[in-house]
C-alpha cells in the first residue's frame, strides 16, 4: 500500500448529517499510531469532535495497536488533537455551540508530504425522510450507471 492510498472514510457521516463546510487538519500523533495509520489500521465510526479551550479534539478515533510496537504502544481510543488555524477553530466552535449543528470527523488520509491529515465537517442532522431521499437517488444512480454499463 502506498502513502496516499490510504483513505479511510467515516461512511455514515455524509449519510447522517447533511454537511455544509470542510477544513483539513493536521492529527497530533505518536509513532505507532502514525505507522498503524499508514497500513489503514484506522477507523472513524462514532467518532466526533469537540473544541474546548481553544482547541480542537477528536474522541473515540479507532487506530489499531501496531502490531511490532513494544511497551510504548499506544491505547487504542484515545483522544487526539487537531491542528487548525485560530480562524478556523473559532468557526468550529461557532457551529458547535449553534443547536443541530455538529462538528464531524469525514475521512483521515496521508497527505503528500506523508502526513496524516484529518477532513472535519460541519454537519446538520438529516430527518428521517432526507435519509430515504438520500438512498433512492444512491439506487437511482446505480439503476442509471447500469443501463449505460449494458450497451
């Protein structure tokens, strides 16, 4: 696997929340969680974010113990800092202190550089109804992209 293959997505957040403004993050991490990250040992399910004193931090973030790490390996679900510029901080904390608004961790990739970078959003809750309008057009998408796959 490559640096930037990895692309591990949090698949029930777009279904969710209804997303309305992205940032990219830098992710405060040690040595074995880095290395873990690069092999795709990662996951984003119920995992949200919070900003409190000025700081962002992801709670409930997965990365898997690295498997020839020693006795300073990593735990598992530990909270993690996020990198953002003051500007950006200050719009997280805006949209999290607005009722239905929610600050959202979307994926976690490897940036050119190697880095591990983090894409936060600023999702609404969806109802119940624009979750059954988000599923018929995924199947009428997929109904569309076969009919032109049979010709």
């Amino acid at each position: 696997m490559k640096l930037n293959e990895v692309n591990i997505v949090n698949r029930r957040a777009r279904f969710d929340y209804e997303i309305s403004e992205t940032f990219t993050a830098g992710i405060v991490l040690t040595g074995t969680e880095i290395k873990s990250i690069r092999l795709g040992k990662a996951g984003l399910s119920d995992t949200f974010c919070l900003v409190s004193n000025g700081e962002v931090w992801v709670k409930n973030m997965y990365v898997a113990e690295y498997f020839y790490g020693s006795y300073n390996n990593h735990s598992a679900r530990r909270d993690r800092k996020l990198l953002l510029k003051k500007k950006e901080i200050a719009r997280l904390a805006k949209a999290g202190k607005d009722a239905g608004f929610t600050v959202v961790p979307l994926k976690v990739f490897i940036n050119g550089k190697g880095l591990a970078k983090m894409e936060v959003g600023i999702g609404r809750g969806k109802k119940e109804y624009d979750k059954r309008q988000t599923i018929k057009e995924r199947d009428d998408k997929r109904q569309i992209a076969r009919m032109f796959q049979k010709k």
